[in-house]
C-alpha cells in the first residue's frame, strides 16, 4: 500500500482564456452540447457547391446545450459542430457572429437582423475533422452568453479548397435556421430559405470576466481521521474522503458536512481517490492489497463495488461526462492499469489501451487529468505521460520533466495549458508535449497538489497554500497558513468567483473564497444611497444578476435563502468599493421555487424575492 497521499483537483470545464490556433485539429468534446449522434446532416455552412462560400444563420433555445450538464451564464470561447466525415478544408473569410434575444423562432423570410458581435474573422482557416466527431473554433472575442435568452449564431464562408463536410443535425419545430441560397456567387450571401434545422452543436463557457480576491478559510469537517481526497463538481457540493473508508459531503457551500458513508461495510480500506459529477452520483478508489472502485448514484446512501484489481492500485479516476470516464493505477504485470467506462463507472475496460511500464515506474495518487481526448498522468520516473487520442494503443507519450522526479500534481485548464508540481512548479502550453520551469512559490518541500481554472492556479506545499492568477508565472500565499498538512485541492466554476476546497491531516477542509471587486463599478459616478435593484431576468433560469448600489466603501454581505430561512449560497462576502456592483448568480444546483437575496453592508439592510423556474 502506499503511504503517500497526494493530490486530486477538479476537472474545470471552463476555460478563461485559449490562444487562438490558426487550424481546428484538436478534437475535444464541448464543455457544453445539445445533441449528438444520429445520421441526419446538411450541407451548410462547410460543404456547400459550388464551393463558393454560403451563409447561415441558427436559433439555439435558451438552455439549449444541457449535456452533460446545463451550461452556466459566462463567456463562450470556443464553437462547436460535429462533422460528418473525416476531410480536410481550408475556408476564406470566415466568419462567426453571435446574438442573443427574447425571440424563440427566427423570422419567418429574412435574416435575423438584431444585435450582433463577430466573434470569429479569419482570412484563412483550415478545419481538418474527423467522422461523428465535434471539432471546434476558438474564438477571437468571447461572447457573453446568457443561457436564458435563445442565442443566435450566423457563420459565413467565401469559398473553401480542399474537400468541405457536412454537420449534423436534428429538427426541432418552426424556423430554427437560415441559410443563403446554393446558387450565390457573392459573399455575404443573400437569403434564401429557413427550416426547423438545428446543428449539433457545443461551446465552451468560462466563467463571467469579473475581477476576484481571494482568500481561504476553514470549514469543520466533523471527522478528525486523515482526508487526502476531495472532489468539487459546483460551487455548492463538494465530496472529500479518507482514511478508514471516510467520505464527507457538503451541498450548501462548506457550511455544513454530512456523512457521505452512513451504511458502512462496502467500502473496504483507505480512499485514495474521490470524483463526483453531482450531488448524488460519485466513483471513489480504495487499495487495500487488491485495488477497488466504488460508485454511488444515490449520494452516497449506498455504495457498490464496480471493480477491483489483484495486486493493483488505482491512482486516479475522471469522468469526463456523465457516461464516459478513465481511471489510471501502477502497473501489474510490467503493463500500466488503464481503464475506462462508457456508462456512468458502472463497468471498466483496459482495451485498446496499452501502456508498457518502464524499469519501475508508478504513479501518484491523484494525479491525472482529462480534457476530451487529452489525457495526463504523472509518474515518479522524471515523466508525465500523455495521450491525444483517448488512452488508446500506441497514443501514449512519456515527456520528461527535469527537474520534477515525482510529478505529483498535474493539471490542465485547457487543452494546451497545463502545470506539474513536485519539487518545482512546470508549465506547458502545447498540451504537455514540453515542460518548463515556472515561477517558484514560497515554502519547502514537495508540492502535493494543484488545481485551478484559466489562469488562476493554486497548489498545496506542506501546510500553506500558494495562488497564481498569470498561469504559474507568479505566486504569492494564497491565504491559508496552517498546522496540518495538506493534500488535495479542487477548483471549480462559482458565480461571480471561483470556488474549491482543499483538504488534509486530521480531518481538514479549507475553502476559498472569492469576492467580486469593482464589479461594473463607475467610480466616477459614485451613488448617493445604498439600494438593492429586483435581479434581472427575474423569473430566471438558472442564471440572473443581481444590483446593488454602495454610497461609500465598506464590508457587504449578499447572500441567498430559500422561503425556510435556510442560507443556499453565499455571493458576497468582503469589503467592496463604493460604486454600482452587479453580481452574477448561478441556481443550476438548486430546485425551481421562490428564494429571497438579502444584503447587509453596514447599517443597510435590504432583501427581495426572485423566482427561479426550470
């Protein structure tokens, strides 16, 4: 059994910020999508002939992308459809435009003639994809989308060399798509027909650009044994898990934790590893001599072994969606254990997926990350290795990373950028193809683990815990000095700021904590009263924006409550300046129903209803 317990960190799904490509050849499932599947396709906007360019234009309702969870309000930097056919095609001025409205249908014979932002212009764009897969375009200006408003999204291309592709699609009821006619010779194109056509399509959603300090504060965990696991799938649920088959939830945000093994007995040895998609649905790892999976769909009410491994130790498992997943172990039998599941983790195959041992090498637990088909593990052989095709046969690539001998902690916030931490900290920004040294933080000894979400990092080294807000360049404490050590750390998506834990020796459990600064605040026309605004959209779903308005600087606290009083999230806690201050609110975890914003900042007190309706 190992005695070393690293690091685990959640899988973020948001990218802040993507460098633009100059081809589309990284194929990756969408953060977000609607449909995907079946054999219906069409021609526009990719593989239109003559091959002199068309145009379209499509209607997505609101909460349109729901799989595999509903997307969030924030910005949209990066599009997808999902190809035919395997081709390859370089496109001439091609161009993306993005809009939102009330409408649910779009004009019955014309263009969509509302607002709109290009958010994608390039003289020359190669799009190379591969059959039933989605390939996707980083855009040059993210597009704030509001995930209760339809959006409208018009893509034009002037001709294309090369063979273009169809994309696939399902049909929904009125006019859901535009589309210029075959017959168009010119660029932009002319009208020509509507249906109830929708692409298949996806987007990735960072989170809203708003500025954020942060701190950590600690949480009472009720155990006292070690935790060494910790997985955050929102803002709101969190799962942590340890020594002695302990595992601990919270679905309020830290406030309270509860026992997320009530009926002891399955679960057998120490939890290495833990990962929830959700409140009710988890995958843990124990390695007590043979090596086991559990999985709980019922919030850990009941637990069921899934898979075990004589004389294997799982290190790490990520779910990528609600059916797909991986899991990665130490080698048996001179080969690495590298499984993956295709339904939920309730069964796992290392088909296809050989990966040779080299000399003795192992790995560390925790220490994988996922995005789409990019896969990365860390070992204690001076290497990370990666795989850009899913874990398959033949795909794998081990990337030596001097100076780190265990790489105990790895993590991506998108396909391209990524840290290491051992004894140093290692940046890549070619999808772990190379690793280079980045700023050194504070402290000594090893680096446990890391986690973080766009350009924001934060890892874990002995007691204390060091944030980065420019990719690893810089460090400063992060806020937290403790007395126990500290082995995990999760990072997830919050609403306006960021939001994790990191857990610990004796039964630790920190959480960070994000203030919005300056939110939309003109200073130069500072209010004169303190005022609550009604949120906007109101009803809602699952996302709205709540105003309020500061005469002079000082400590405020927003907060959300359901009608039994009880604290549901907490949006606003710290000193703010004087200003206007619009904050984001983000319900996707919570039930349809009447809560009630109340803000305190100083002697003002002020509360409302708002009403949220899935």
């Amino acid at each position: 059994m190992k005695t070393r317990c690293p690091h685990f960190f959640r899988n973020a799904a948001a990218f802040a910020v993507l460098l633009l490509a100059l081809t589309a050849n990284i194929f990756t499932q969408p953060q977000y999508y609607n449909f995907t599947g079946g054999t219906a396709n069409n021609a526009f906007p990719f593989n239109t002939l003559p091959a002199s360019g068309k145009t379209i234009q499509t209607l997505y309702l609101p909460g349109a992308f729901t799989t595999p969870t509903p997307a969030p309000g924030g910005n949209i930097i990066k599009f997808y459809v999902q190809s035919v056919s395997t081709v390859s095609a370089t496109f001439t001025q091609l161009t993306i435009k993005m809009g939102q409205t009330t409408d649910t249908d779009l004009p019955t014979a014309a263009w969509y003639t509302g607002a709109m932002t290009t958010v994608f212009d390039q003289s020359n764009y190669t799009m190379s994809p591969t059959a039933d897969q989605f390939i996707g375009i980083t855009l040059t200006t993210p597009f704030n989308y509001d995930p209760t408003k339809s959006l409208v999204v018009e893509i034009t291309q002037c001709g294309y060399t090369g063979t273009g592709f169809g994309v696939r699609n399902t049909s929904l009821s009125g006019v859901k798509r535009h589309a210029g006619p075959l017959s168009a010779t010119n660029c932009p194109h002319p009208y020509g027909n509507s249906s109830a056509i929708t692409t298949h399509t996806g987007v990735d959603i960072a989170p809203p650009t708003v500025p954020c300090s942060y701190s950590w504060s600690t949480n009472t965990s009720g155990v006292t044994g070690l935790l060494q696991a910790v997985s955050a799938p929102s803002s709101t649920v969190c799962w942590v898990a340890g020594a002695t088959a302990t595992v601990r939830k919270t679905t309020d945000g830290g406030s309270t934790w509860t026992n997320a093994n009530p009926n002891p007995g399955v679960i057998n040895g120490d939890v290495y590893n833990i990962w929830a998609l959700d409140a009710n649905n988890a995958l843990l790892t124990t390695s007590p001599g043979a090596t086991f999976i559990y999985r709980t769909t019922n919030g850990g009410t009941n637990w069921t072994q899934v898979f075990t491994q004589a004389g294997g130790f799982i290190d790490a498992i990520v779910m990528t969606n609600a059916t797909t997943g991986y899991a990665y172990g130490d080698p048996v039998s001179a080969r690495w254990s590298l499984w993956k599941t295709t339904d939920g983790g309730a069964t796992w195959d290392s088909t296809g997926m050989y990966l040779p041992q080299a000399a003795s090498e192992a790995g560390w637990n925790n220490a994988m990350c996922v995005i789409g088909n990019n896969i990365w593990f860390g070992t204690n052989n001076t290497k990370v290795y990666r795989s850009t095709n899913g874990g398959a046969t033949g795909s794998w690539t081990g990337v030596t990373t001097t100076g780190n001998v265990s790489t105990y902690g790895v993590w991506f916030t998108s396909a391209t950028n990524g840290l290491c931490v051992g004894t140093i900290v290692q940046k890549t920004t070619d999808g772990g193809a190379t690793w280079v040294n980045a700023g050194t933080p504070g402290g000594t000894g090893n680096m446990t683990s890391v986690g973080g979400n766009g350009d924001y990092y934060w890892l874990s080294r002995g007691n204390n815990i060091y944030g980065s807000s420019d990719f690893g360049a810089t460090w400063t404490a992060g806020g937290y000095t403790g007395t126990q050590a500290l082995w995990g750390t999760s990072i997830t998506t919050g609403s306006p700021c960021l939001a994790g834990w990191s857990v610990g020796a004796t039964g630790t459990v920190v959480e960070l904590n994000g203030v919005p600064v300056a939110v939309n605040d003109p200073t130069s026309n500072i209010p004169t009263a303190y005022k609550l605004e009604q949120n906007y959209p109101n009803p809602f779903n699952p996302t709205t924006s709540i105003t309020f308005a500061m005469p002079v600087a000082g400590n405020v606290e927003l907060k959300v409550y359901d009608l039994l009083g009880k604290e549901v999230a907490s949006l606003v806690s710290g000193n703010l300046t004087a200003g206007t201050h619009v904050v984001p609110f983000d319900a996707s975890v919570l039930a349809s129903g009447v809560y009630i914003y109340k803000i305190t900042a100083g002697s003002f007190i002020d509360s409302k209803k708002m009403v949220l309706i899935k």
